[in-house]
C-alpha cells in the first residue's frame, strides 16, 4: 500500500503549482489528474503490476470458441490478459490425473486466419476494450469439453482515490512517481508545457529504474517498459 494519501498528493500538487493566481483548480479537478496518472501507471502497457492482477474462471461451451469479457461478466474491466489455463475437467485442480495446459497467446490477426476444430484449446488471442474484452480460442469445444475449466489472469483498472484518506494499492515507491506524473500531467494540459519537462523527465525515470530492478540476477521477462519522454509521454510496452 502506499503511504500518501490523496490529500497528501492534492497539498503537493498544490505546492508544485507554486499557488499561481492564473490557475483556479478546485479539489475536484485536483483529484481528476491524480487519478489519471495513478490509472495510466498502472495500465498494463505502462507496467504490469500483480497488485491489479485478478484471476477469472469460467466454463467451456459447445462450439463456442468467443467469451465476452464484460465487466458484467468478470466483475472488473479487463485491461489486458496475463495468461490463460485450460483445465480438462469440470472442476479445476491440481490432480496429476487433469490434463492442464497454459494456452500460448497469438496475434488476432494469426488466429482469424486458423480453422477451428472441435478439440481441447491450445492458442488465445484477445480484442475488443476494456469494457468488453473479448477471448478468442482456437479450438471450439466438443461436447467432450463442455464444462471444462478455463482460468484466466487479468490485469485490470484500478479504482481511483476517492475519500480524501485513500491511497494506493501500491508500494510507496510509487507515490513520489504517481506525484511527479501529476504535476506533468496537470502542468502539460494547463499549457505550462516548458515548465512540465523536468516533471516528465522525473516521472519516465522512476518508472525505467524500476523496471531495471527486474533484470538484475535475471533476463528481461517481458515486463520492462521503456518510457520515452515527449509531447504526448509516447510508451514503448514490452507486451
């Protein structure tokens, strides 16, 4: 969990405003930039963060290769899929005698040129938005499958800061980043755009040198994200 809380992150905002006579932001509009920059950190594409990691579980049907991932559905928006297990038995479980397989993903544009036989899944890919993701298998169950189990990991939106003693779902390593991306935001978009740099350039190291902390003793799994700074805080994601 964080530390600061989101009046805390309003005072500083204030603060790094330098009380300009030019800029009447109420608390609202305050709050609106905090919780921006707290849900672009934490999209997927920015970095992937197992606090706002979920899991999903579902069943197969007969000739159905598509599930529509609705917030109705699932409970949470689906911003982007972690991974996807397929489990050959109505219940899942860790049994040595159930057959469990992790589905390699596939680009939309591979598994629309796929047939789809009726067979156990092996392959995913992924589309629609985040308020209606949608998972697309390469196979479409028999009526031997229907009913087996699919676990899905998900990475999905975070809720924002509301009450003025919330704080964030994350480690307090990031509240200073949450804070810098505020002030560049806020600054950029009030057209303070000369004055936002150094706050940008603040906000893409402190993602970058966190995300180096995952290579050490290790290879690059994936997960690194390069942030370049520039007018629009263009994101190169690892995805």
């Amino acid at each position: 969990m964080g530390s600061m809380t989101l009046a805390e992150f309003r005072t500083d905002l204030t603060l790094a405003l330098e009380g300009r006579a030019d800029v009447a932001l109420t608390d609202a509009v305050k709050n609106r930039w905090i919780n921006f920059t707290y849900r672009h950190l934490t999209r997927p594409g920015v970095r992937m963060f197992e606090e706002v990691k979920y899991r999903y579980d579902f069943s197969l049907v007969t000739a159905q290769n598509e599930y529509i991932l609705s917030l109705a559905n699932v409970g949470r928006r689906v911003l982007g899929i972690a991974d996807v297990t397929y489990y050959a038995n109505s219940t899942i479980t860790e049994a040595s005698t159930t057959i469990r397989r992790d589905l390699d993903p596939v680009s939309l544009q591979k598994m629309n040129g796929m047939s789809k036989p009726d067979a156990q899944p092996s392959l995913y890919a992924e589309t629609g938005n985040a308020g209606n993701r949608i998972l697309i298998l390469n196979t479409r169950p028999s009526s031997t499958e229907n009913g087996h189990q699919v676990r899905m990991s998900y990475y999905s939106q975070v809720d924002k800061m509301a009450d003025d003693t919330d704080v964030t779902v994350l480690e307090d390593y990031w509240d200073l980043a949450i804070l810098a991306g505020s002030i560049f935001f806020t600054k950029w978009f009030l057209g303070y755009k000369e004055e936002a740099v150094a706050d940008g350039q603040l906000y893409q190291q402190l993602i970058n040198e966190a995300d180096s902390d995952l290579e050490l003793g290790a290879e690059d799994t994936g997960r690194r994200t390069e942030v370049k700074h520039g007018p629009h805080m263009e994101m190169d994601s690892g995805i």
